[in-house]
C-alpha cells in the first residue's frame, strides 16, 4: 500500500526526503542524520532506534511518528518536547 514503505536499517542520511509520503513507514534503526524531513507525512511511521541527529524536522512529524530509542540533537529534542506541550526552560 502507498506509504507503508519497509525501509528499516537503510542509510537515508543527508537526503532530500521534503514532501515524501511515509505514512506507516517502516524506517526503524534508519540512518536519516542530517535529511531534509521538512513537510514529510510520518503519520504513524516508526522511527525507532533511527538516526536523526541533524535532520530537519517539522513539529507534527515529531508528535505523528513513533521515536522510542531515536537518536537526535539537542535542538530536535527541544522542539520535541515544545511539540508535545511542555514548556522548555533553559535558564534557572
């Protein structure tokens, strides 16, 4: 079916993936450091264990996709957690 794409375990890193279709995609244990993520469909694809320091993603892919053990930055898990409703203080 379109979207349901198995891609585990595959090196995706530095691609341009902007608009893809991943719905339900299967991109567990993926290499996607330092893609381009802006504006792809992620509902429901699992991301776990992937790779995603450097990537750019949009806020909603990071509240549609599963990311149990992802690997990101320090700015992705920011944004993560803005995304998810928590308030970020980094002063005291």
């Amino acid at each position: 079916a379109p979207g349901r794409a198995d891609l585990r375990n595959t090196v995706l890193a530095g691609l341009k993936l902007t608009e893809a279709n991943l719905v339900q995609a299967d991109l567990r244990g993926a290499d996607l450091s330092g893609a381009d993520l802006t504006g792809a469909r992620l509902q429901h694809a699992r991301l776990d264990n992937a790779d995603l320091r450097g990537a750019r993603l949009d806020a909603d892919a990071l509240v549609q996709a599963r990311l149990t053990g992802a690997r990101i930055d320090i700015d992705t898990a920011i944004r993560f957690a803005v995304a998810h409703g928590l308030r970020v203080d980094l002063g005291r």
